[in-house]
C-alpha cells in the first residue's frame, strides 16, 4: 500500500505544473486574500490554504496544488486502511489503494486545489475512523456484559477479574475514537458545507440500522460539542450576511454551475467517477456492506445519499465521498479470491491499469495543449478547459487598458476572469478588479472617482444597466480555437454609469 501511495503521489507531482490554474485556484487565492470567517459559497479552510501556500511563493503552481495532492494521498492511504479494518491482509490492502488511485475522480481532484478533494480526504478519514470504532467496539461488550461472556482460547487461562479489566480497557478506549472523528468533522465543515449530507445520512443509517451502541457513550455527545465549536465561526458568518450559502446551493441545483448535472446525468456519471471497469468492484463492495450487519449502515448512507442529492439537484461528484469505502469492501474477498494465482493477479493489474491510464489521460494535463481541441478530453473533463489561457486572457484585457487614461476601474462577469487579473495583472497596469459574481460582490463596488470602465464577460444588454456609453473593444481569444467558458467573451470600455454605485450594486449581486 505505501508503495501504490508513493506512485500515485509521484504521478501528481509531475503532472502538477503543466497547463495552468483552473478558475477556481484563482478564486481561492483572491478570498485568501480576504480572509474571512466565511464566503458566500464555502467556508474558510481552502482559502487559507491557498493563502499560506501562496505566502511562501505566490508564484508557485506546484506549491498552491500541494495541499491537494497530500489530501488525494490520503484518500489512497485511507482505502488501503479501511480494507484492512475489513480484515484484508497486504494483498487487499494494496489492491484496494490501487483501485481508489486508479480513478479518475481521485486524480482529477488531486490535481487541482479544491474544496472537493479536501473533502474527500475529511470523509475518508471519518470513514476509517467510524470502522475501527465499529471494530473496536463489536470485539467485546460493554463490561458489565463483558464478564458474562465466554472466554476467547487465548483467554482461557486468565482469571475472570483479568479479562474484566482487559474488557474494561477495550471498551473505554474504543468510543475515544469519537473524539479525533469529531475533530475531523468539524475541520471538514470549515471546508465543505455539503460534508453535513455525509455525516448525517451516516448517522441516521446508524441509529437506524445499528450498531446503536456506538453511541452509548459520553465520547458521542463529546465529538459533536467539538464538531459544532469548530463550525461555529462559519455559522455565525453565514448568518450575519443572510444565509447566503443557501441561495449559493439553489443556484447550483438550477444548473448554474458549469459542472451541474441533471438527474440523469448525475446517475449516469456515478459509473463513470471511479471508472467504468471498477463498477463490478465497488457495486460488489455495496452488496457486501448491505449483507454485513455491522457495516450495513454504510451501504444504506450510500443509498440515502443517492437519492437525497438525485432528488435536490446535486453534482455527480456529490457521491463520490462514498466510493473509497464502497471499493475497500469489495477489495477484501476480491484479494481472497484472487489468492496465489499469478494469472488472476495479472488479469486484476492489468484492468487497473487500464483504468489508471484512461483516467489519467482524461484528468491528468497529459496531452499537449495544441492537441486538446481536437481531444475528447474537453467533453469528458470540463475543469480541463477552465485551466488553460488565463495569462493570454489578461495580457488580452491589458492591451485595452493601455488605450485609456489613468482613472480606470475594471468589471468583470465572474470570479475568475477577476481571479486572473489579479494574479497576472500587474505587468499591465491593470487596477484590482470588481465584480458582482459571489464574494468579489462583498468585496465592494468599484470608486464612483473612476471616469473609464473596462468590463470583460459581460454583454451590452446587461451593462446598458449600469452605463449610458458603451463601446466594444474586442474579445477574449485563447489562440488555440478551444471551447471554454471565457474563449470569445466581449470586452467593452464604458462611460457615464446611470448612477453612484452605492445605488447600483446591488443590482450587480448574483451567486453561482
């Protein structure tokens, strides 16, 4: 396992540098800079990130992406720890890791800076956390119960005072465990918002369907208590400004996201997250759980999940927390199964590999960048577009403000064309950008002083709103005729706005 771990991370690192930030990363750099208990769309943690990482070189890809590459790492970690919390030996250990670092959602999260892949490494870890809880847990009853029962063979010579305070230890040492999951869950929803559907479904599955006892403890109410203090200051954000994460979330269910999906798409696409030919794997590994009754629960969070965020509208990847555990189950007797046979082991290896590799491609900047237009790669991996032209995008925009005067203000449609200027705009004397999109509309209007105003991705139509005079001043090109969200937006120099902005921003909010 640690040699697959070791791989994976390697593969990562390479791959880090080629292309460019996504505009996400950008965005994360510029909340990073406006350090806040909380945003409009996500709570502290990633911007964080991206702002200590940026402090020891703000110039570095490789280091902004670091962090995603540790927590992608952990996941892999994570998969090879929990087969062996199902009693898989080296064998599945490994084959389980190798499968999690063979899919293509895990690479493509682990290559870019996110809440998502942050997220994936929280749910991980409170995944393998809540099985050595269950094992700890399931090895012996609570101790009154514990004396009672039938000594183990390796017991049978102790005295019954003994195995009592061997009981005893067991069992006051394994709800402890709810203590670093509480921490965990708590870091997790400074992060990621959505990990509340995660831990609640689990804990419903739970009380539901068992082990209760898991819960009859004091570590139980301990965990929460920390969980909630350490979610607190986002909470009290979230509410001073109206709850805005909220209407952030509806937006994204009304398919305002450039990775929305709908119903069918959001089904369609839980075969493809992990890899169409790891589908066997991880539909066995559900089977698996759902026949366990100790782990039963997991298999009904899955199933709740599915249906709660098929229902509401959610993103694909909003499962894709699940599949870790999903395919550890399934890795356990695939590996028993497998035993000494060298030409099952390599028929196994190779369908991985082949996962790997395709996944890779997909995911991973892999092909040249000259070759991406005429590559199934954009159609598949929309987040692969999102990371290519920003620098020739900016130098684009600096061409026209070196057209005008001295007091110009830029406006841009979304966060990350704002994102760019900031990161690449000072070699043209571009100001700080303003825009109405999430939290850059909390971050102010521009100066009712400026007498210019040079706007990207917004069209005539709507910034008639805001100006009286406006004029075309070209668009947006990458060079490489690839189709992505900012490939032949307008630029507009505007004039004469129809009032001072304290009046007109409001009219400029909007969340997506």
């Amino acid at each position: 396992m640690p040699i697959v771990a070791a791989i994976f991370a390697v593969v990562l690192a390479v791959c880090t540098p080629r292309y460019g930030y996504h505009r996400d990363e950008l965005y994360f750099l510029a909340a990073g800079r406006h350090l806040d208990w909380g945003y409009p769309d996500q709570p502290p943690l990633t911007p964080l990130l991206a702002k200590l990482m940026s402090a020891i070189d703000p110039d570095s890809l490789f280091l902004l992406r670091l962090p995603a590459l540790v927590a992608a790492t952990v996941v892999v970690v994570c998969a090879g720890l929990m087969a062996r919390e199902f009693g898989g030996g080296r064998a599945a250990q490994a084959l389980a890791a190798a499968t999690v670092a063979s899919a293509a959602m895990v690479m493509g999260m682990g290559h870019m800076l996110s809440t998502a892949v942050v997220e994936l490494a929280v749910w991980s870890v409170v995944s393998l956390l809540v099985l050595k809880l269950m094992r700890q847990i399931g090895v012996v009853d609570p101790p009154s119960e514990a004396v009672a029962a039938s000594p183990s063979p390796t017991d049978a010579a102790a005295t019954a005072g003994e195995r009592q305070t061997r009981n005893e230890a067991a069992w006051l040492s394994g709800p402890r465990w709810w203590v670093p999951i509480g921490v965990v869950v708590g870091v997790g929803l400074q992060n990621k918002l959505l990990l509340i559907f995660l831990v609640l479904a689990l804990l419903i599955c739970l009380l539901l369907l068992g082990p209760r006892k898991l819960f009859a403890t004091k570590y139980f109410p301990i965990a929460v208590g920390i969980a909630a203090l350490i979610w607190a200051p986002n909470l009290v954000w979230q509410a001073r400004n109206g709850w805005p994460q909220w209407e952030m979330s509806q937006e994204i269910a009304g398919g305002s996201s450039g990775t929305s999906d709908s119903p069918i798409m959001f089904v369609l696409l839980q075969f493809g997250l992990m890899g169409a030919v790891l589908v066997p794997l991880w539909a066995f590994g559900l089977w698996r759980l759902a026949r366990d009754a100790r782990y039963r629960a997991f298999a009904a969070a899955y199933v709740l999940l599915f249906v709660v965020f098929l229902v509401t509208g959610g993103k694909a990847y909003y499962l894709g927390a699940m599949y870790p555990i999903l395919l550890a189950a399934g890795a356990v007797p695939l590996a028993t199964w497998l035993g000494q046979r060298r030409i099952r082991w390599a028929a196994v290896s190779f369908v991985v590999a082949v996962n790997a590799v395709v996944g890779a491609v997909l995911f991973l900047p892999i092909l040249p960048v000259s070759t991406m237009k005429d590559s199934p790669v954009l159609a598949v991996n929309y987040d692969a577009g999102e990371t290519i032209g920003w620098p020739d995008f900016v130098r684009q925009i600096g061409d026209v403000r070196a057209r005008l005067g001295d007091n110009v203000a830029v406006l841009t449609a979304n966060y990350g064309e704002a994102g760019a200027i900031e990161r690449f705009g000072a070699p043209y004397n571009l100001p700080r950008p303003h825009s109405g999109h999430n939290a850059y509309w909390w971050w102010g209007p521009p100066s009712d002083t400026a007498t210019e105003y040079l706007t990207v991705g917004m069209d005539r139509d709507y910034l008639a709103r805001f100006f009286t005079d406006i004029q075309p001043a070209g668009q947006l090109d990458n060079g490489l005729d690839l189709d992505n969200d900012e490939q032949g937006e307008p630029l507009f120099i505007c004039r004469n706005p129809r009032g001072p902005w304290s009046e007109l921003w409001p009219k400029a909010k909007h969340l997506g």
